[in-house]
C-alpha cells in the first residue's frame, strides 16, 4: 500500500460536499428495508421436523392408551426426550438461520470493504498528485505571466502529465479569482465560474489551509458529469510561504470509469455494488435500480438486510470507508447487494468444493449436532427398555409403539444432520469465496500500487526544474546537484512509499540523491541492479524501465523493484540523464497482505499469505521463513502456472495445520501491464486455517 505525507506547506486538506448534495431527487423510490428472514431450506427442515415431533407425540399417546400400565414409565420417558429434541429443534432453526445471515455477511460485507478501500487507497494516491503538479514550475510562470499565446505549451504541458495517469479526464487552471483561464480538453475558457467551489476555495485559504481541496459537487466546470470529483491546490508564486496565490490547479479524477472498473473486479454475476456519497446518496452503481442520487443512507449499516426494488427482494450490507494512513477522504461508502431467488438451499456461489473442505461446521451447530446424536441415543435406550417391559408384562401391543418411535427418532436425528450439512456445504463454499475475495484484494491492491511507482518516476522526469539543472549537475554544478536534491527530497515528502530518489546524468553518475543520509553515493555510478542503458536508451516519453524483484544495494541488499525514466531536454529531444525511485518493498507489501487478513482471536491459528512470482519466489510473506514446496506439496507446478487472473483452490497441509487456500494470479491495472509492455506475473496466496 501507499504510504504519503504532505510537505510542510502542503499538510493540510479540506474534504467538501456542497449542501445541495443533501437534496438530491432521486428517480425512483427505495421501500423499507427489513431483516433477512430464515431461508427456505431452514423453513423446509423445520416443517420436517415439526411433522416428525407432532407424529411421535400421537404415537406415545396412542401407546399410553392401549399398553398396561407398566409401559407408562417407558412412555412418559419418551416424552421427555421429545421435550429435549423439540427445545433442541428451536436451537436449530435459531443457529441455521444466523449462520446463514453471517454467510451473507461475510461475502456482502468483504465485497463491499474491498471496493471501497480500492477507491479510497486509489484517491489516497491523487492528494499527492497534486500538492506535486501544484509546485510545477512551468504552471507557476504561466499563472504569473499575461501572455495567453503560451496557453497551447500549457496545454502540450499538461497532456504529458495525464498521459502518465489515465485516472485523470481533465485538468484545470483557474485564476486567482476562480474563473476558468485554461483546461487540457479544450483550448477555450469558455466555462463560467463556480461561485460554491470559489467560495470553498477561498475559505480554505483564509483559514489557512494551505494543502488542497477535495470537491465533489456538480460544477460547471464540468457539465458532463452528475457531480465531479476534484482535487484542487493553490499555485503560489513562490514555493515558500506565505506567498501571493497565482491561481488554483483542479485535477478532474474519472470516479464513473474508476467504479465501472472496481465493480467489474469486485462483483460478478451474483453480486451488484453501489458507491454512496456520505449522506447515503446513490453515486455509482452497477445495478439500474438503484439510480443516482438515490436515498438509503442506512439501509444495511448495521447487519444485512433485506431491500425490495421494483418487486425483487436483495440481500444487502453497506461499509463506510476507513481511515487510510490518515487520509479519511470524503466519507464514502459503498453498498454489495445479491438477489433472493427463495431458494431451498443454501446460497451457492458456483465455486467447485476443494477435497477436504466440505465440513466447515463449528460451534453452535457442531453443538446441535452432537446433542441430536445424544438424545437419539437416550430415545433408543427408553425404547429398549420399552422392550424389556413389554416382554415382562406380556405387552405385546407396545411393540408397534416402540418400532414407530425408533423409526421416528432415528428420523429425527438424520434430518438435523442433513439440516446442518446443507449450511455446511453452503459455508464451504462461502469460505472459499471469502479466501479467494482476500486473495483477489492482495493482488489486486499490489497491481493498483505498482501501477502508481510506474507512473510516479515518469511525472517527476517531466519537473522543468530536473531537466533545466541536469546537464550543469552533470557537470560538475554543486549549485545544480543542491537544486535538483532539494526539488526531489520534496518530492519524497510528499511520496513517502520510497526510501530513495536518485537523478543521474547520461553517463550513470548519480548527481542528487532525496535521502540525504545516502549523500555519499552522489559522484559515484549507479548500481549494476540499475538498468542504466535501457533508461537511457527509451524511445518514447511513455516508457519506463524497472527491475525485477531482486536485491539491490540501493535498499540495503533486500530485494525490491527499482523504477527508472529517462529525463529529457525538450528543447533539443535529447537524453540528459535519468530519474530513479527505491521502492520502500519490505513494509509496503506486508501491510498489503496484513490488512487482507481476517482478525482472528488469541486462541486460534493464525492466517497468513503472501506473494509469490512465477518462478517460485517469495516475494512477501505474513509468516516468516515459509517453505513454499513444503506449503504446494502436490500443486506446486499448477500454482505457478496461473495467469491473468486464473484462481485456484486447495486444502493444504503445512507444519501439521490445516488450511483452506485460495491462489490468485495478477491482472494488471488499467494500462500497466495491459498494455505497457511490461510482463510481471505476480500470484497471491492467503491461507484461512481450518479448525
């Protein structure tokens, strides 16, 4: 995951919503909301078991009328027993009933948390995109200056940059005023001002808030959408405070494709997602039911429930976003939702059943089960003493009785067993999903991670004052090399994932360095783990060069990705040098695997994943010094064959546990290795242990 902090002048930000976002119209209306009732399956063998209850009791009564009066003990013994098995009947239904609500919980609740922390770790990302592009020189000159004929370099300028990041659709200048002076999609200022975003603009300021604005209202700034989603910083003329405000930059981030895209991953053919503002109001949705600006704001909070729209029933949960490493956002939240077909059985989620992970059933129900057996032993046993009385008094009439009542309650016990394996079946299917959901976030998160180190080291070769310092640093400049390490130790502030940023000249001398403590390697040449002439040797300004997962010197010989981008002078197309970020590996992917684990309690074995690539190497780990051929005894070759996406499910055994493990492979993410030429076949691993 991403670890950021802003820079002394840029820590502070301010999360908005317009008070017209509260009075939204929706289109259609949502009816009440209610708990998920007992599933069909439980009513069916509870209506079983009821039939089975009532026809004992007539026959104990049709028993106690014709026998003698010794069998009546015998009789009134097995009216007891019914007792126990009735009392243990409301048990079961009770139990089945809650498991299956915390089924629900599980795979609505996990779906929903991770396609909310994929938008917020995602949006985590741009709060330093712009206290980063808010500082670039080339926009400051130009909100500083009067001459509109360099509104087309800005705008050339501009494109450079959100070639890099496709999660952005525009980007905009605003005066110091709040009008519209440029914009990347178009080359007129033609838009009129947003008096509600200036206001909120200048209210930051005033109260000085000096970091940026997170803005998600409708604007017309932005016409096309519902409500826009910006991040919003002031241009200042110089980069020490206080200084005069030039203007403000607005990055426009695509939140309708970005969603399209997380519930595509999150959800599948049973599942649907919502995105909800922090009033409940419907943003984004993968069902047309639910419309935008729709109301639920407390519509499955606290447990699942129930939710009928247009005449179809849903089971539903809704996760309010969490805090991530101090970036709350904007308070969203985010709604899964799974029809009710009123099925009898248990919720299937058309996943095959790996060998050995068919019995999940523990606790209450394991409870049930094992008092079921109990007291059809305790039925049995009065039956045999039945027996013994009926022969003793010649009571030839109780024999029948007894027969029925030893057919009834070996009945009764093989219906509270089926009752309970049918949840068991459907709970090993919903563990499956829910190792497999936690493997999916793993990779998925690490995929959305690198896709942003990828692209950082190309926005920072871009930085005017890099390219403008480099060929003097190059030779020799103490001014240049102090300048550049200032510009990237900023830099560093504001992207604390990396350990080291590191400018070098065309001929691999590193000429600046942002961790000051590394200083002394400035003058030297770069590291052979750096791929120096392949940087330098780069074509075209979307390409970037990074390392395999090894380790380098750089990050105190443990293994890491290394990024690098070449850094060019636009003026005479040529290669200066290069740009180099040490990915902070070790921390970055334990938290990742970490925070996609359950939590479990102090007694029980504890979960643990990790990643591996397709070469067998361990490239984190929850669980230190894991033998992986000793964890893939038997599916080792298979599990290093998965790509693109492909799943696989196994019961495995390692260190005398057992566990349930489900094996993801990487997809990529938007562009990075999609369609950017880069091959890095990372696979996911999280094993949930079984009791």
């Amino acid at each position: 995951m991403t670890t950021l902090s802003l820079s002394p002048n840029l820590s502070s930000r301010v999360c908005y919503y317009p008070s017209s976002a509260r009075s939204l119209t929706p289109s259609t209306r949502v009816h009440s909301a209610q708990l998920l009732e007992p599933p069909a399956y439980v009513k069916h063998y509870d209506s079983q078991l009821s039939h089975l209850d009532n026809w004992l009791a007539i026959i104990a009564l049709v028993g106690k009328v014709a026998s003698r009066s010794g069998a009546n003990g015998v009789l009134d013994r097995v009216s007891e027993v019914q007792n126990r098995f009735r009392h243990l009947r409301v048990q079961l239904a009770t139990a089945l009933t809650e498991e299956y609500a915390r089924e629900y919980e599980m795979v609505l609740g996990s779906r929903a948390a991770i396609a909310v922390d994929m938008l917020v770790r995602n949006l985590f990302e741009r709060s330093a995109d712009i206290g980063f592009l808010s500082t670039d020189n080339i926009l400051r000159s130009y909100m500083d200056g009067d001459n509109e004929e360099s509104a087309g370099t800005i705008h050339q300028h501009l494109q450079r940059y959100v070639a890099k990041y496709s999660v952005y659709d525009d980007v905009m200048l605003l005066d110091a005023e709040g009008k519209l002076r440029t914009r990347l999609t178009s080359a007129e200022a033609d838009a009129p001002r947003d008096d509600a975003l200036f206001q909120a603009m200048s209210a930051s300021l005033s109260q000085g808030q000096a970091g940026y604005l997170e803005y998600f209202a409708a604007t017309p700034l932005v016409p096309q959408r519902h409500r826009a989603l910006l991040f919003i910083a002031p241009i200042y003329q110089q980069e020490t405070t206080p200084s005069t405000c030039l203007g403000y930059l607005a990055l426009s981030f695509n939140l309708d494709e970005e969603m399209r895209g997380i519930f595509e991953e999150v959800a599948d053919s049973q599942y649907e997602l919502a995105l909800l503002d922090k009033e409940g109001h419907v943003v984004a949705s993968s069902l047309p039911q639910l419309r935008l600006g729709e109301s639920m704001p407390q519509v499955g909070v606290a447990c699942v429930e129930v939710l009928v729209l247009e005449g179809k029933a849903y089971a539903c949960r809704q996760v309010s976003s969490a805090s991530y490493q101090g970036y709350a956002g904007l308070g969203w939240r985010c709604i899964a939702l799974t029809e009710l077909a009123g099925s009898a059985k248990a919720p299937s989620h058309d996943m095959s059943t790996p060998s050995g992970a068919t019995d999940v059933v523990k606790g209450q129900l394991s409870d049930i089960r094992q008092q079921a057996s109990l007291i059809a032993q305790q039925l049995n046993l009065a039956v045999i003493n039945g027996h013994i009385i009926s022969v003793r008094h010649k009571a030839v009439e109780l024999v029948p009785v007894l027969h029925q009542i030893r057919e009834i309650g070996n009945l009764t016990e093989r219906l509270f067993g089926v009752s309970i394996s049918t949840l068991s079946e459907g709970m090993s299917q919903t563990a499956i999903a829910d190792a497999s959901m936690r493997a999916f976030s793993m990779v998925s998160i690490m995929d959305r991670n690198l896709y942003e180190r990828a692209n950082d080291v190309r926005w920072w070769a871009l930085d005017e004052r890099i390219r403008r310092k480099l060929s003097a640093a190059a030779d020799g400049s103490e001014q240049a090399r102090s300048e550049i390490s200032a510009v990237i130790r900023s830099i560093n502030c504001l992207y604390t994932v990396y350990t080291n940023i590191l400018v070098f000249d065309r001929e691999g001398i590193i000429v600046a360095v942002s961790d000051q403590a590394s200083s002394d390697i400035i003058g030297t040449r770069v590291p052979e783990t750096l791929p120096l002439a392949a940087c330098l040797t780069i074509s075209s300004e979307q390409g970037y060069v990074v390392t395999a997962f090894t380790e380098s010197e750089l990050y105190a010989n443990r293994s890491t990705y290394l990024y690098c981008a070449p850094v060019l002078d636009f003026n005479s197309n040529t290669v200066v040098g290069g740009i180099a970020t040490v990915f902070d590996a070790t921390p970055e992917f334990q938290q990742i695997l970490a925070d996609n684990l359950p939590s479990r309690n102090a007694e029980s074995l504890p979960p643990f994943a990790l990643f591996i690539d397709a070469d067998g190497q361990v490239i984190s780990a929850t669980l230190p010094g894991i033998s992986l051929p000793l964890l893939l005894d038997g599916c080792y070759g298979e599990v290093l064959a998965l790509r693109n996406g492909e799943r696989l499910f196994q019961r495995l055994e390692y260190e005398g546990n057992s566990y349930l493990c489900a094996m993801v492979a990487s997809t990529g993410y938007r562009e990075y290795k999609r369609q950017d030429n880069y091959r890095n076949d990372v696979i996911s691993i999280a094993c949930l242990p079984i009791d």
